[in-house]
C-alpha cells in the first residue's frame, strides 16, 4: 500500500514538472515551430518552381509535359466522369425519344380506336348481313366500232380497253361518288362500300352493282349511278353502250 502511494506522488511530481519545464521553454518552441513552417513553405516553393521549369522545358521541346501522380489520378477521374456523363446523356435521350414514340402510338391506337367506332356506327355495308344482301347489277357492253381489215397490214389501234378504264374512272370519281352519297346524308367513304364497278376487256364489259339494306335502297344507288353515266358518257361518245339491268335480289355478299 506504502509503494503504491509512493508511485503516485512520484509521477503526480514528474507531470508538474514537465509542465513547468514546458511552459519555461515556450519560446523556443514556437520559434522552432516557425523555423519548421518556413523551411516546408520553402520547399514547397522551391519544388513548385522546379515543376515549372521543367513543363516549360517540355513545352518548348515539344515533349509530353510531366505530370504527377496526382494529376494523372486527377484526369483519369475526369475521363471516367465525362463517360459516364455521355452515357447518362445518351440514356435520357434515349429514354425522351422513346417517351415521345409511346405518346404518338398512344395517339395513334387511339385515333384508330375512334375511326373503328365511328366507322361501325355509320357504315352500311359494316351492318349488312353477309349472306342476305340486296344487289343490283347492270352491265354494259362497250363497242368503239373497232373492226378488222383482213389483207391490210396497217389495222385500226383498238380503243376498247382504254374505254372501259375510262369509263370505271368516271363512274368512280370523287364527283360521281360524292354526288351520290350527298343524296343519301352519307359521307363518301361509306357509299363507296355500296358501289362496285368493274371491267372486262376480254368480253368488253363493264358491271356496275350496287348494295343496299332492301331492295329499294339498292336500286336507288343504281339508278343515280345511270344518271351520272348518262351524264358522263354522253359528252364523250368514244363507243356504242348496250345497257343490260337486272332488278335488284338478294345475294351472299362477297
């Protein structure tokens, strides 16, 4: 127990005059502590000052100007960044542009979406049945007086196929079909579906047929179709028109 306390006044002793010694000698030690300040400072100006002299050598002898690890760490970093920064570019405007391509084929699905709608709710031939379909039909046989010349080596150009293509392009026109259509309160897309005509040069014949919910709505549509090939084909007698009208029945719709 008696060293024990012996041991504790004898360090409580050695710390006090430490303290003292310290506090005696301060000045020298801040004065050391200057001297060290002054000496790191000048060396690091020194060593700043031999760094730029030799990038000025390098530079005026068109070498590769030294750096240090520090600065070779520092533009790694820098080239890893801008990666990454680029790729990040990329991605959102990648990401924008694909944002943009789902809204306009949102848009598009629907607009489409719509125009089915609306096309189920005013489409006549959408409503007909099938198999139960009223027509009419009437064919004309087209004859432009072409004839051959036996023993002649220069024949006649034969116009029958440029006739009956001309005449489909009258009967289906926007004109003509539009005509026909403001008659009905119909927009012109929807009496198209009710209106066929076709061509035959073989046979040089060409077949109206006309669709309808009954038999009066069909017969209605063709016969403004021979109104407006009265009026057409009568200003350009381009060949003689045999006319064969058959009344309107009920037909599988094909």
């Amino acid at each position: 127990m008696d060293n024990y306390k012996a041991e504790n006044q004898e360090q409580e002793i050695d710390l006090v005059s430490l303290f003292f010694a310290v506090a005696h000698r301060y000045k020298q030690m801040a004065a050391a502590a200057v001297i060290c300040a002054v000496l790191f400072g000048g060396f690091s100006v020194v060593k700043g000052m031999l760094n730029q002299r030799a990038i000025d050598e390098a530079i005026a002898n068109g070498e590769e100007v030294p750096r240090t690890s520090a600065e070779q760490q520092y533009e790694e970093d820098m080239v890893e960044y801008r990666e990454a920064q680029t790729k990040h570019d990329t991605d959102v405007t990648s990401y924008k542009q694909q944002l943009n391509q789902n809204e306009a084929d949102q848009v598009r699905a629907q607009f489409d979406i719509d125009n089915a709608q609306e096309y189920i709710d005013k489409s006549v031939r959408q409503k007909l049945d099938p198999y139960n379909v009223y027509t009419s039909e009437t064919r004309f046989y087209i004859t432009p007086d072409y004839k051959v010349m036996p023993g002649m080596d220069y024949q006649n150009p034969d116009y029958t196929s440029a006739v009956l293509s001309a005449y489909n392009s009258l009967l289906t026109s926007h004109e003509s079909i539009i005509t026909i259509a403001d008659q009905f309160s119909m927009e012109e897309r929807y009496m198209r579906e009710l209106i066929s005509v076709s061509v035959d040069n073989d046979t040089r014949l060409l077949t109206i047929t006309t669709y309808g919910e009954d038999a009066d709505e069909a017969g209605r549509i063709m016969d403004l179709m021979l109104k407006r090939q009265s009026e057409k084909t009568s200003r350009r007698p381009w060949a003689a028109i045999i006319p064969s009208r058959s009344p309107a029945v009920t037909a599988p719709l094909c």
